[in-house]
C-alpha cells in the first residue's frame, strides 16, 4: 500500500497537511482495521443502524460538535482562530450566514442581548459566544489568562453546513434544526477569509455565494459548486449524493477527512485518494453518526403552505411525468441503482463529470418546501421552475393548471 496524494493539487494549501498525512502513514499500517479490503472505498461496506437511545445521542454529539481534529488544518495551516478574534465581529459573523443556538445562551446574557447591552461589532462576543458553544458548527477552545479571553483552537463540525436555527430569537439565532441545510452559510467568503489563502483561491471561494460548497475543488482544481443539501429524510436513501458516490458513511468519511480536514482515514481508488492518519478520529464515530442521521426525519409541510386539493390533481401529473424516476417511498430510481447522464434530464455535466459516476441520481425528494434551490447547481429557484425545465426540456406539454397542480404536489412532500 502506498501513500497516493497525486491528484490532491495545492488550491488548498495543502502541503503541510500532506506532511501531516505521510508522518501519520507508517504507524497506521500497524493499526489497519481489517473491514478495509484494497479497492473498496471507506465507508462503502454493508452495514445496519443502532437506534438505541445511547447511539443516537452519541451520533447527535458527532453531528453536531466533533471536529475529528480537523483543527489541525483550520487553526494551524488556516488560522482561522486568529481572523475570527481579530476581526470577526457576532455581526459579520450572522451576515456570512453563520448561526447562534440560543439553548446555549444563558439567560443573563440573553437578556443583555436583548437589552442592547451586548457589543454585536466586537469580536470579543463572538470570542465569548464560541466560549459558550453557541456558535452553530464551530468549535472553538477558549483559554482565559488574566481575565482576558483568548481563542486558541478553532475547528469545524457537519453541523456548520447541514444545520440551521429557527430564529425564534432573533434573525440567526434560534433553537437548531439538525440536517436542515444552511442555505445563507457562504462557506466560500468564510475560507477566504484566511490568511494561507492565495488571491487566485480566494477568488474562487468568493465566486459560490450563500448555500453553496464545491466538495471536490481542493482535490481536481475545478469549481463547480453545489447546493448544500438537506441531511434528512434519507433513511431509505441507498447512496448518498447528486451523483450517489456512496453510502452515507463513505460520504461522511470522505467529507470528514478530505473537506473538513479531520484526523482519520479516508481511501477510494476511483479518485486516488489514500489518507491514512494516526490516531483515526473519523471511523469509529462513522456508525452513531449514520445512524443519528438515518434518524433525522423530512420536516412535514407547515399547515396551509399547499393547497390540497390542488396537490392531489397534481399528484396524477406527477404519476405521469415523473415516477419513470422518482418511484418508490423516497421518489428515487437509485434504489435499483439507476443513475442518468445529465442530457437524460437536461442538467449541466460539468459538476458530474469531475465525479466517479459521471451522472446524476435522481434526487430523493423531502421536505421540497424548505430548501429551495432546486437541483445539484441551484439552477432552479423555484418549484415553478423547476417544473418549468421538466416541461420544456421533456417536452411534457404540461398545461399551466397541470403545472401549478404538480407545484402543489411538491410542496406537499
Ligand atoms: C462545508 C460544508 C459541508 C460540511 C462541513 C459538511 N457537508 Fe455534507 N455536504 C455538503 C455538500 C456541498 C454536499 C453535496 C455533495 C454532493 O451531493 O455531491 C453534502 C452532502 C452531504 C450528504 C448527502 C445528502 C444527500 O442527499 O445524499 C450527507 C448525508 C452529508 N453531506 C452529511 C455530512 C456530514 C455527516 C458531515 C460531517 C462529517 C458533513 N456532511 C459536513 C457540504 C458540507
Ligand atoms: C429521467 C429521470 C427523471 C424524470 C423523468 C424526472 N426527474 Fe426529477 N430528477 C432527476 C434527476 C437525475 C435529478 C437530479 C438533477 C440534478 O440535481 O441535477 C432530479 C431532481 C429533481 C428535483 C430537485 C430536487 C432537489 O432537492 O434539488 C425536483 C424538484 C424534481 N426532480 C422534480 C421532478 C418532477 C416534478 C418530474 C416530472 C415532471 C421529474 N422530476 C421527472 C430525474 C428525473
């Protein structure tokens, strides 16, 4: 077995993340779990949910709060500890669609907050509020010397991407939804903020925008990015992703080790990727956080956002147009193992072709009503145009009543 980093180029910068990575190699050797076989890729194997209360709660725990180490790229390559104590403010830190879980707030601060008393443009209450966890999908440890608060560990969880608060509080902060996507979270101007970034990079990261990630850009160099998608509802999801890459703990691993940058051990030989870090800090946690999001439910419509009689004449046009692919409980053929080329549905290829598959799975569809935009790239804004582009490009000739019916339809999911 050997070390392969080759098609790991340097838009992020990597290299003293690789030198990390081959001084961790020799001594995982001894270590190599027996359930990875050369060839099958991390996380890929058969495996079945605990639901017992103890494992959904240590999987809560890892959704929410577990960096796997990846501190050792985000406060010692990225230095994102000192930006955030320097210069990121509760108010720049809202505006970039980073979230405050109010549960965390005790009450007097709370109430400060509410009273106006609490400086929302002084970094140090962003210092503070990381102090108390409260900053949805960022870890940060805070060490107090002679009264002063300082932030020395900074790390990122799945949480920052894949939740978001209700804001009963106020704008931004709220109780969290676990698995609702953060569609106002610019992860690109976030990364950018980085000091270890070079102005050819942080011209990319600036160009993807709220909602979006592009999961593959610090391994093939291209940037395509992609709508962060909802974690729910995928208890009867086969594989995980637009373009079904895997099982959700392959995804989990791979998102873990090669985008967060945490301390464990991620292989797949389609992309050539073989990262072996000592002590793994990733796959013992792969089974509870599996099955913590096996558990996480679509949310229900709110009351009255659909019209239902509508939705049931739309759920005929939806029988006729649509199930050919979205079949079965979770609306997806890709239980079977379809896949379909991009020009089968009219997507754009460039995002899929830098992938293992090269084409798309048929979204399973959940909780529509919550997480516009719609497909991989965010090309549809609405339901109605995403109806639209059925329309036109599969030549439906879908009436306008039948259009708004099937919208109906969608939203009721
Ligand atoms: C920086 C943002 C970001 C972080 C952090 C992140 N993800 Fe994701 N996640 C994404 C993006 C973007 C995709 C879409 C990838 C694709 O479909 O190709 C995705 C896809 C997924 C999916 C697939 C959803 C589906 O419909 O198939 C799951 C499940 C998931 N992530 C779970 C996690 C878990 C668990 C973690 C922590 C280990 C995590 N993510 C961390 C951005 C993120
Ligand atoms: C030939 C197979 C196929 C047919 C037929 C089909 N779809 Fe899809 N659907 C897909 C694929 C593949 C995707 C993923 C496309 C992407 O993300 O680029 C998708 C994605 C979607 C999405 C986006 C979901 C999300 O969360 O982003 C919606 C909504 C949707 N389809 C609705 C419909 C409706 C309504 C019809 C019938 C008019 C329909 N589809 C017919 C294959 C199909």
């Amino acid at each position: 077995m050997s070390i392969r980093f080759g098609r790991v180029v340097a838009s992020f910068p990597v290299h003293r993340f690789a030198a990390v990575l081959i001084l961790g190699f020799g001594a995982a050797c001894a270590t190599q779990t027996p359930e990875m076989s050369p060839g099958t890729p991390t996380g890929a194997g058969a495996a079945s949910d605990d639901f017992s209360p103890q494992t959904l709660a240590a999987g809560r725990q890892v959704f929410r709060f577990d960096t796997f180490g990846d501190e050792q790229f985000w406060t010692d390559t990225a230095r994102m500890h000192e930006v955030v104590q320097k210069s990121v403010s509760p108010t720049m830190a809202l505006s970039v669609g980073l979230k405050v879980d109010a549960d965390a707030i005790p009450a007097d601060v709370a109430a400060a907050i509410k009273g106006g008393k609490v400086d929302l443009n002084d970094p140090a209450t962003t210092v503070t509020l990381l102090k108390l966890n409260a900053v949805v999908g960022l870890n940060g440890t805070v060490t107090t010397v002679n009264g002063k608060d300082n932030l020395t560990r900074l790390g990122i969880t799945c949480a920052l991407c894949h939740s978001t608060v209700d804001n009963s509080f106020s704008k931004g902060i709220g109780h969290r939804k676990d698995g609702w996507p953060n569609r106002d979270l610019n992860v690109g101007a976030i990364i950018a903020l980085s000091p270890a970034v070079t102005p050819a990079q942080k011209a990319v990261y600036n160009s993807w925008g709220p909602g979006k990630y592009d999961p593959r850009f610090n391994i093939d160099g291209k940037s395509t990015p992609l709508v962060l998608p909802p974690a729910y509802g995928l208890a009867r999801v086969r594989n995980e992703t637009y373009t079904a890459e895997g099982p959700i703990s392959y995804w989990n691993a791979y998102v873990a080790v090669t985008q967060m940058h945490g301390h464990g051990n991620f292989s797949d030989p389609r992309l050539g990727i073989n990262i072996r870090q000592t002590p793994d800090m990733v796959g013992p946690k792969l089974g509870s956080l599996r099955a913590y999001q096996h558990s996480i439910e679509a949310p229900t419509p709110p009351a009255g956002s659909f019209d239902s009689e509508a939705s049931a004449r739309g759920r005929v046009v939806f029988n006729q147009n649509c199930v050919t692919c979205h079949v079965g409980a979770n609306n997806t053929d890709n239980n079977s193992g379809v896949l379909h080329a991009p020009s089968q549905t009219g997507q754009d290829a460039s995002y899929a072709l830098r992938t293992a598959n090269k084409a798309y799975r048929t979204t399973p569809l959940r909780g529509l009503w919550q997480h516009p935009p719609y497909f991989h790239d965010g090309s549809a804004a609405t339901l109605e145009d995403a109806v639209t582009h059925y329309n036109n490009f599969r030549r439906l000739g879908l009436s306008a009543a039948q259009q708004r019916d099937l919208v109906q339809y969608l939203k009721s999911l």
